[in-house]
C-alpha cells in the first residue's frame, strides 16, 4: 500500500510542476516545455513581477490539487496562466514587500475559483473562458487596492538606469541602451513591446525573446501575430484613429492575440482562416478604442478584454451555422499547436472523411456480383437511384445453373440476407409469392421486405425475399450479420435478386439515401482489392471482409495488455516494454514505459488502424506505428492498402520548419503508407503470416525517402517485426 501511496504521490508532483511550467505557455495556447521554460525566463527580467506571477501559478495548482479539481487540467496550465497574469500584473504595479505577497495570494485563489466558475459557465457552450478569469481578479483587486494604504505604488521604471546600474553595473546599462538603440521601424518595435506586454514586460528585449520563441513554438502562430498587429497597425492610420494608443498603452497584444486564436489555433489555419483574422481586428480595434473610454472613467486598463469579447463571440456564432463550410473548420481535438490541429485535420480529412457514425456491411455471406448500381439501367432512378441490385454469378458470369426456368435453378436464391449493421426492425413484409421466372408482380412492387432502423434518419431496406422467408419480427433487435431472410423473386423482379438500399425514413417506398459500404473485398480479375466507404460498381464482385483469426488474435491490443520486445538495433542489443491503456476519451493507445512514447488506435473488427503518435521517433514503437499504420483482419494474397501519414510525424523538423510557414496555403510535403499480404502458408489452417509494408516520402512530389518493413504473426500473435531505415536495421521479437 505504500508503495502504491508513493506511485500517486510522484504522479500528483509531477503534474503539479508541469502545471506549473504549462500556464506559462498556455498564455499562447501551448504546451511547448521549451517554449514555456522561455517565457518564465522572460517575465523574470522585472525579478519582482516574475517572482509574484510564479507565486500566484503555484498557490493557484497548488489549491487546485489540494481541492481535489481534475489534475490533468491543471497539469495542462489551464488554470495557471489567468492566474500567471494576475500575479505579474500585481508584481509590476505595486511595491514588493509581504503585503504584496499577501494579496497575490488571495488573488491566485480569486483567480481559481473565477477560472472553476468560467469553466462551468461558459465552457457550458463548449466556448473556453480564455483570459476572462484573469480579467476579472485583477479588476477586482485593483480597486480594492485603492483602499489598502499599506500597499505602495511600485516606482520601479521611473529610474531606469540607475536600477540597472545597481542590478548589473554600467554593462547592464549599456545592454539595456543597445538594446534601446537599435534601428527598428517604429511599427515593429511596437510589435515587440506588444508582445512582451502580454506578461507585463514593457521592454524590446521581452518581446524580441517572446517573438523568438513564438516562432520556435509556432511557425503559424508566428505569422498569425505579425497579420494581427500589422492589420491593426494599418486601419489606425486609415481610419484616422489615434495611434498613440499603440505606442503607449502596448494593447497590441490584443490583435495578436486575436489573430492567434481566431487564424489558426480555435479554427484551422487556411487561407479563409487568415481572411478572417483581417476582417475580425477591425472589430477588436473598434472594441479597444471604445472599451478603453469607458474604462478610463474608472481609471482601470482594458487589459485583454476586446480579444476575449471577439473571440468568444466569434466562435458562439459559428455554432449557429446551418451547413457545413469548406471555409472555416472548427476543432473537435485540441493539439495545442496550429501546426499540429493543420496536418491531423488534412489527415483526418483523408483517411475518414466518409466515417459516418454507423458502419454498413455488404448484406450477404460469400461472393456476390452487383448486377445494378446507382442509376441503374432498368429501375433505381430518380428519387430511388441509389440503390444495389445483387446476385450470384459463376465464373462464366452466368446466375444460374441448368436452363434457369426455376427459380431454384438462380444461385442466388434461398441464400441468407444478413443484417447489414445493428438496429431494430421497423418494418416487415412477407407471405408474397415468389414469382415465376420472367413474372413481375406490380401490386406488390417491393415484394417481401424488411426495413431495419440503424440510427435516427438512418434505415436500411431489403426486398425481393422468398416467400415465408423472414425469420425477424417488427421491433425486433437485430445485430449485424444475424441472418434475417432469405433471397428470392417476390415482387417486382423477374428473376431472383437481392434489392438493398439505405433510406432516411421508415416506409417501404422511401427515397434513397447515398450511404457507402464501410469494407469490403473486390475480385479482380488477377488477385483481390480493399474498399473503404466506397459504393460498389455494376458489375464488381463482392464480398465481406472474412477476418483471419491469426490476424485477429494478433492485433487483439485490448487495455491491460503488457507486450514485451526484444530489440536489436545494428547489432546492440535491448529490450522495449509497450502496455496497451485507454486515455480519459475512451480512446485506446499503446505507451512505451521507457521513452513515453503512446500511440494512438482504433479497432472495428476488420480494420485495425493508428491515428495519432506522440513521443520518440526513433522508438520501436514510432516504426511499429509506421508498420501497421492501417491493417485490414482478413488475409488475401498479394492484396494491397494505401493510405496517408500526417507529415509532422514523417518529415524532419527543418523541412517543417518551411513546410509550416506556407501549410495554410500550401502542402508540398507528402508521407504515403503502404501494406502488402505477402504469404500465408495455409489458407484453410493458417501458422504463419507475413506482410511487407512501407512508408515513403515525397517533396513536391518527388520521391524523397522509404522505410520498408516486415512482420511475421503465428497463433500466438505478432512474433517478428523487422525494420529498414537508411542505416538503421531492426530485428524485433515479441517475447511477451
């Protein structure tokens, strides 16, 4: 128990420290350690501003753990920094001294208990609270200060040189006139100043640090600040507006700010995004000029006000739409990077744009031939145009054996209609005669029927069964590939035949819906192919994925599971340990216990495929989640899968560097993913598996760099895994 006690206990400081270090970064929507270690440095060069804002960051974690508030919040900073900013606002306005200290105190407390409401309030609306908490607390403390005649007024700035002088000697002094001195347009030494007086540094060098580090950071994020100021900049001196305010208050913070969050960290950077961010700085300069003469009544700065105001209103209003728009995309997961929300979404775009929420397989057991697709020739047309005629063809392409006059003669016939996904049965119609060969029958046009509710606006139909055929009642649950009819000729149809269609509403007669199948196997004419969210073709020979038990038990990851690797890297020697856990959405991912490294995946029952990687990219587990990037379960020789890798997880960093600079606009940089069903030594018994895959990379479309691997899986799952980088072999066995 003690053991376990102390477990928690490191895990508890561990995330109170990264907490800590986050909400310096968080002020910039980061999580970059670097970056945060960077602008702790910087709001230390006024050491007494520094001291009370890392202060009011400890006791605000420090009372948040202690209350017992969700500690991965806190590790992430999000609490922290509105209380980072009180404490440096604190720091830089009044005289240091315990009085002082005291108040910080009481407002990082303030400051949490704001930020816990914000949450609750706005974050109701799935909006973040931003820098309101901050806003608030030091609103709030500064005029009760005015009461508080213990407290001084900091003098600190009034004599410059001769603080500095005291600090650092004439040395200082000279950097610090150096620094004053140099040759910078007015504009962009007010951009600089700007971005230091986000933390209360009313300094360039403040800013020149910040601006370096937002660039390491962010190469969007980085642009985005220079768009947003420099958009400011110019509608001041178009509109004739009083660019004073600029050069004294440093409230440019607010338009970078802006264009931060609105051009590329809450929305995806594109070029819409950026369009954007000039339409909305306007508004946050006319907020600004407005806000500052209210409050000026009151002898309290705007602080940050106008950038909360318009992007929280922003993002409200963009929940009202009532269509989707190629334009401007909202996130669903938070990368805590421009970059990073940029590539997934390009990547997600990709590879599951026709994820739908329900997954529908082929409606049948073995091989079927589609004989009429969409727009068909004879029927499905005009509202019923997207539907599927099947039945069974032999190799002669013929659907019958003998002379066909029978119905019993069609190899379709009498064959099991399955489920195509779970639901509940709506609708059944049977006790329809089937019909002779060459008959129709128009009273009853569908024939014997079955409609099965998947989702809500989400039904599928299936007609033409035999007659008594039907094994299902109406509201009935049903799972996918249950058995729940037969195939026959009832209805409409000369001749026997599957009729399956997905519909929006309930009734036999309904409208078609475009809906794909989820996977499923096509027959070439030399070897086999895999479709994904596709609508089959006329004439194209289909199947359902037949999962390979080998490959099931081999990429069966479920949480809990240790797996244990014996590596060899260009002949050293070393063992990796991977467990598979499940994250705080549910979402299962492997961790490396000893690089951290976590990998991300999902698993349907017939495909098996990452989604996102985080940590080392030179572990084991970087080039397994490279290998098995996406994996379908059945095994059918010499089939093939492609799909796209996110570039930041493939590309080194200094070819992202220029990468990042045009993604909004321009992606020159493409990872492409690969995998061959190389040989299996038994299609009937299986033992052993092989597959080869590879991922390789492109520049302006040209061939750059390959990784090739391989992979060998008997009953006992993955047993081999073998890696080829450049110079790098790796032979890895699974000795779990």
């Amino acid at each position: 128990m003690k053991k376990v006690a102390d477990l928690v206990r490191n895990s508890n400081l561990e995330l109170f420290f990264s907490g800590v270090l986050n909400s310096y970064s968080q002020v910039f929507f980061s999580d970059n350690k670097l970056f945060s270690a960077t602008l702790l440095i910087v709001t230390f060069i006024d050491p007494f501003a520094g001291f009370y804002g890392l202060v009011s960051v400890l006791f605000t974690n420090g009372t948040g753990l202690r209350l017992g508030f969700n500690k991965y919040v806190i590790a992430k900073g999000i609490y922290g920094f509105n209380s980072l900013l009180v404490g440096l606002g604190l720091g830089i306005y009044f005289a240091p001294g315990w009085h002082l200290l005291l108040i910080v105190i009481l407002a990082s407390i303030l400051t949490l208990f704001l930020s816990i409401a914000a949450e609750g309030v706005i974050g109701k609306y799935a909006l973040p609270y931003l820098s309101v908490p901050f806003i608030i607390s030091i609103w709030i403390v500064t005029l009760a200060t005015r009461e508080l005649t213990a407290l001084g007024v900091s003098q600190r700035g009034v004599y410059t040189l001769n603080e500095l002088y005291q600090i650092g000697g004439s040395t200082l002094v000279w950097i610090y006139e150096s620094w004053r001195q140099i040759g910078l347009s007015p504009s962009l030494r007010v951009y600089f100043i700007s971005l230091g007086a986000i933390f209360f540094q009313y300094n360039l060098l403040s800013g020149v640090i910040i601006a370096g580090g937002l660039l390491y950071y962010s190469r969007i994020a980085f642009t985005l600040s220079l768009l947003g100021f420099y958009s400011a900049f110019f509608f001041y001196e178009i509109v004739g507006a009083n660019l004073d305010e600029l050069n004294y208050s440093y409230i440019g913070f607010n338009y970078i700010l802006t264009s931060i969050a609105v051009g590329g960290f809450f929305i995806i950077p594109t070029l819409s995004s950026y369009l954007c961010v000039i339409c909305m700085i306007p508004l946050v300069a006319l907020l600004t000029i407005s806000l500052s003469s209210v409050f000026a009544v009151l002898y309290l700065p705007v602080y940050s006000l106008p950038f909360n105001i318009i992007v929280l209103l922003f993002l409200y209003v963009l929940k009202f739409r009532t269509r989707n728009t190629n334009q401007l995309h909202t996130l669903f997961y938070q990368y805590n990077s421009p970059e990073r929300n940029l590539y997934a979404f390009r990547n997600a775009s990709e590879r599951f744009a026709h994820l739908f929420d329900v997954q529908v397989w082929l409606p049948f057991f073995g091989e079927w031939t589609v004989t009429q697709a969409y727009d068909g020739e004879h029927t499905h047309k005009g509202e019923w145009r997207h539907a599927l005629d099947f039945e069974i063809l032999d190799e002669e392409g013929r659907s019958y054996r003998g002379e066909g006059d029978k119905c019993s003669d069609y190899y379709c016939f009498d064959k099991a209609v399955l489920a195509p996904a779970d639901g509940t049965i709506e609708e059944v119609t049977d006790g329809i005669e089937d019909n002779n060969i060459g008959d129709v029958n128009l009273v009853h046009n569908w024939g014997n029927t079955i409609i099965i509710q998947h989702a809500d606006g989400l039904y599928s139909k299936l007609s033409h069964l035999k007659e008594n055929s039907v094994t299902v009642k109406k509201g009935e649950k049903v799972k996918q590939g249950q058995t729940i009819a037969k195939c026959g000729n009832s209805g409409r149809s000369p001749v026997p035949h599957l009729h399956y269609q997905l519909q929006a509403t309930p009734w036999i007669g309904s409208k078609t819906i475009e809906y794909p199948v989820s996977h499923y196997i096509l027959k070439r004419e030399k070897g086999f192919g895999f479709k994904s969210f596709d609508i089959p073709e006329k004439g194209e020979r289909i199947r359902n994925v037949e999962v390979n038990t080998l490959m099931k038990n081999a990429f069966d990851l479920v949480p809990g599971r240790k797996i244990r690797i014996d590596e060899n890297r260009n002949g050293k020697k070393s063992s990796a340990d991977w467990e598979v856990e499940i994250s705080l959405y549910n979402k299962p991912y492997i961790v490396c216990k000893d690089t951290g490294s976590k990998a991300w995946f999902e698993n349907d029952g017939t495909v098996w495929y990452f989604t996102h990687f985080e940590g080392d990219k030179s572990s084991l587990l970087y080039y397994f989640y490279l290998a098995v990037y996406k994996v379908q379960q059945g095994f059918y020789q010499d089939i093939s899968l492609k799909d796209n890798f996110p570039v930041n997880l493939i590309f080194p960093k200094t070819m992202l560097f220029f990468q990042d600079m045009v993604a909004p606009f321009f992606i020159f940089l493409k990872a492409g993913y690969r995998i061959n069903y190389f040989y299996i030594d038994s299609t009937l018994s299986p033992e052993k598996i092989k597959l080869k895959s590879e991922a390789v990379s492109f520049v302006f479309g040209k061939y750059s760099d390959s990784k090739q691997f391989e992979l060998e899986i008997d009953r006992k799952g993955i047993r081999v895994f073998k890696v080829k980088d450049g110079k790098t072999e790796i032979d890895a066995v699974w000795v779990e």
